[in-house]
C-alpha cells in the first residue's frame, strides 16, 4: 500500500475497510489512522491528527480515486450533521458492509466464525424513522453535529418520515416565534403518520401546558400523552419515555425473525419494553412472561396485555434481579437488551437457566460479541439474521437464534 507526504502535511492513504461506528480504516506507515466519508478500496488524502492511543484521525478528506459504490449524498446536511455515516455510499453496498462489519467483529472480539449466510433483512431506505429528537438554540432547531455538541441546524430529514418532517418544519418556524419558551432545548418526536407525541428532554425550566396546545394547533394529530402504534393487526400503548423501534417500515419484519420459528407452553421475554415481541409470542406459546424495569415502558406493557389477554404475565424488575431467581427454564428466552449489551451477570444466569433455546436482539455487534463468547460454550448458533433497521447510518440490528448445546 502506498502511502506518500504532501507538502501541506497532508497524506495520501488507501482505505482498506469500514468499522463499526461509521469510520474508515487505513494506515500510516503501519500506523492505524480513521477517517470519514470514504470507501475501501478508495485513495483519499487527509490531514493526520492524533487520536486515542496510537490511533491517528484523518481529517478534512480528498477523494483522488473514488469506489464504484460511491454516491451523491441524498441530504445537503450529509458530513456536518451527526445522524448518517454512509450516504455516501450506494445502499446495497451499505449493507453488505454492515454484514461484513458483524462478522469480522463477532469474530475478533467474541472468537466466533460464523460459516454459514448472514441473511439480511432491509427496507426502503429513506423516509423510514418515526421518531427524532430535536436540539433547539437561538431560534433554530437541529441536530448535534458529529463528534460535537454543537447545532447543525436543518430545516428537513431526508431518513425522517413525512410526519417527522412536517413537525420539523413547523417547529423550524415556531422556534422563531415570541411564544416559543427561550429556555426549552430538546424535544423527542414520535409518530405513526397520523398521531404525534411530543416529549421535553431537555430544559432549563419546566414546559407550561399552554406550550404542547399551542403546538396543537401547528400539528395536527398531536396527542396529550401516549400514542396507539399499529402494529399487525393490532395496536401498542407507547408512552412519553417508552421505548420503541425506530424504523417505520421493518417493525413487523422484526417480529416475525424474532418469533415465528417458534411455539411451546412457556417463554420469557426480557427487557420487553411496551410488549412488542410479548404480544406476538401470544399467538404461539400458552404462556408468556414480559420482564421490563422502565416504570413507563411496564405500565405501557401492562395496559398493552391486558387489552389482550389474561396469558400475559408480567414483572417489572431489572433483568438480572429476575433470573436468580427464576427456578424453571422456560421453552425459549428472548432477549431485547439495550446498547451496553447483556453483561456478565444476565449472561452467567442464563447459562445457569439453560433453556432450550434462545433469542437475543442487539443493537451493538461488540457487546453481542462479548455476550456470544460466554453463551456460545453451552449453545450453538442456529441463525444469524442482520436487520438494517437504521439505513443511511453504520447502526444494524442483528438477531441471533441459539439453541442449547446436547
């Protein structure tokens, strides 16, 4: 690989691959360095800097030989917001990157080889969130830049929905208004296209009710607290603070991986948030436990049920609180747990535990790749399913279907 100075300290370099969490990687004289906005295969110059370690960071870069997946950008914000890492490539090259990415880090951090196919799941690539979370300063409303706590502010969301972009329109306009209160600063919304919940994640003083029925009357379909979400046939409580999946256009394809191989008397559902996956194991197993700790997210999973059934149990404790003391294994477990992963503790309970089989969804390849290295000792792994839930950024969900070992 050749690598030469320039004469303003810029270098020339040739990227070899693409990591999680957006960068691209190549070297400088044996050197690590990272960079943005480029492809493998490309040779780009860049300005070196140090970075973490012995890590460089390349800045300000210069395509010289472009990939043939490169593409124009489909937002005029692309490289100063903080949202989207690769728009700047074709999207079915997104998402072979993304396979790639997992198998390459299950392998390195969690010493897993994964010979059979990654099948991977994808939708249309634009338009597909139903929930931002806006930043407000000096009459504009925007998103973080990247690596900054700084506004970039916008005034449209190409990966947002309609919805999502006609509130980001209106607030883009209120936000300059007399009535709009200096003092509020971020807001999280969320919508199904037709309703539209508002939630204030950040403020220096609290939001006067009189605010949300001013925002009322711009937005219509605004409601007071929680949003009835379709989902199949059916609907799902989700209130302010409640989790919920983010891609408007995969929720039910989502589902289904999780929970259409299987049927029995009992299953567990940890960290069930609102009852997503709850509700759809109904339709398969007699029983099904939901284990959620959030207070909202419990209350929302409890309503949810009961509009339902009498099948659905539910507890709201911490996950790991719940298994020690949990005596029987249940026919399957399914797991949802947030970005940090399972952990050690979840991880130790479950081997303890041991149900026949198990399904984990995760939102992070380097913590399922921990979690996987301890489990993997007692259960094999029976299917890996990639879901780009997040297109346009280096985010994926994957789902992994293991069944205990004999």
């Amino acid at each position: 690989m050749s690598i030469s100075e320039t004469k303003n300290d810029r270098v020339t370099v040739a990227v070899e691959k693409l990591i999680y969490g957006g960068d691209a990687l190549a070297r400088v004289n044996g050197q690590v360095l990272l960079t943005r906005f480029a492809l493998p295969g490309e040779e780009v110059t860049v300005e070196p800097v140090a970075g973490k370690g012995k890590v460089l960071r390349g800045h300000n870069v210069q395509v010289l030989s472009a990939s043939e997946h490169r593409v124009q950008p489909g937002c005029e914000y692309f490289g100063q917001c903080g949202g989207c890492q690769y728009q700047h490539a074709a999207y079915e090259y997104q998402v072979e990157q993304k396979v790639s990415i997992l198998k390459e880090t299950l392998s390195r951090l969690g010493g897993i080889s994964m010979d059979s196919e990654i099948a991977a799941l994808r939708a249309e690539p634009w338009g597909y969130r139903n929930r931002v979370q806006l930043h407000f300063e000096r009459g504009e409303v925007g998103f973080r830049k990247a690596e900054s706590h700084k506004l970039c502010p916008i005034t449209h969301c190409p990966i947002s929905s309609p919805k999502l972009n006609e509130v980001i329109s209106s607030f883009a306009d209120a936000v300059k208004r007399p009535e709009w209160p200096a003092f509020l600063r971020g807001m999280d919304v969320f919508t199904d296209e037709t309703q539209v919940q508002l939630h204030v994640t950040e403020t220096t003083r609290p939001v006067a009710s009189r605010f949300f029925s001013w925002c009322g009357e711009m937005i219509s379909g605004t409601v007071p607290d929680s949003l009835e979400y379709p989902v199949g046939a059916g609907r799902l409580r989700v209130s302010r603070g409640t989790f919920f999946q983010v891609n408007r256009f995969l929720i039910q394809a989502l589902v289904d991986e999780v929970v259409e191989r299987y049927e029995g008397t009992g299953v567990l559902d940890l960290y069930a948030g609102a009852g997503l996956f709850s509700l759809a194991l109904l339709n398969r197993f007699q029983t099904v436990t939901a284990v959620e700790r959030g207070t909202s997210a419990h209350r929302d999973l409890v309503f949810n049920g009961q509009r339902e059934t009498d099948r659905l149990q539910t507890g709201q404790a911490s996950t790991e609180e719940y298994l020690k003391e949990l005596t029987a294994a249940p026919d399957l477990i399914v797991a949802d747990p947030p970005r940090a992963g399972l952990g050690p503790e979840v991880t130790a309970e479950l081997l303890r535990i041991r149900a026949p089989k198990m399904v984990i969804v995760s939102c992070d390849p380097a913590t399922l790749a921990r979690d996987l290295k301890v489990i993997a000792t007692a259960y094999e792994i029976r299917r890996l399913t990639l879901i780009d839930l997040f297109p346009q950024t280096s985010h994926f969900e994957a789902v992994v279907h293991l069944e205990a070992k004999r």
